[in-house]
C-alpha cells in the first residue's frame, strides 16, 4: 500500500510539475523520513529506548495498531503538501531569472517556510 501510494504521489508531481528528478526527491525523501519516524516510534514505545527517562513509563513491547497509519497520513499529507508549495512557486519564478530556487522560499513565501518551522 505503501509503495502504490508513493508511486501515485510520484506520477501525480511528475505531471504537475513535467519534471522526473523533483518528484522523485520529494518521494524518496518523504520516504526516508517516514522511515526514520517509524524507527523512533518503535525504538521509544516498543522498546522502551528513552520512555522510563521522558514519560516515566516502561517500554510497552507493541504500538496500538492505528498509530503507524495516522503517522503516516499526517506526515506523508504535510511534507507532501510542502513540497508542492515550494515546486509551485520556483516553477512560478523560473522564467523571471536565475535565482529561482532562492526566491521560491524566500519572503514572498511564508505560508511554506513557516510550516517547515
């Protein structure tokens, strides 16, 4: 499931943005996070690595079964969305010069720069 949503994501900013190399950043790199947020889940609540010191709490040794799935739906939706807004708006900016890139998350950009805070 995992990978048809990943592969729909891809195709979905590949036609949007007629660019193969960006989208496959941007999914590569959700992937990876994701990843790196599901070994933190696990390494904390199911293995107790840093639970007894933060909450006071021993390791639980299981993750309630909805939790991997909400994780995934908000953080696959932001950095998604994220993502689309800074393409959007070099794309916008590409034919006005160079620093595209630059401009796309610079000052005319807050809704984007404030949500990566």
């Amino acid at each position: 499931m995992l990978t048809l949503i990943a592969l729909l994501a891809y195709v979905l900013l590949v036609r949007a943005f007629r660019s193969l190399l960006l989208p496959l950043k941007a999914v590569l790199l959700n992937l990876l996070s994701l990843g790196a947020t599901y070994g933190l889940i696990v390494g904390f609540w199911q293995h107790g690595v840093g639970s007894e010191a933060v909450f006071g709490i021993a390791k639980t040794g299981a993750i309630t079964f909805w939790v991997p799935l909400m994780v995934f739906a908000f953080l696959f939706g932001l950095s998604m969305d994220y993502e689309v807004f800074i393409l959007a708006r070099m794309r916008s900016d590409a034919g006005s010069g160079p620093p595209a890139e630059s401009r796309g998350r610079a000052p005319r950009a807050p809704p984007p720069r404030s949500a990566s805070r």
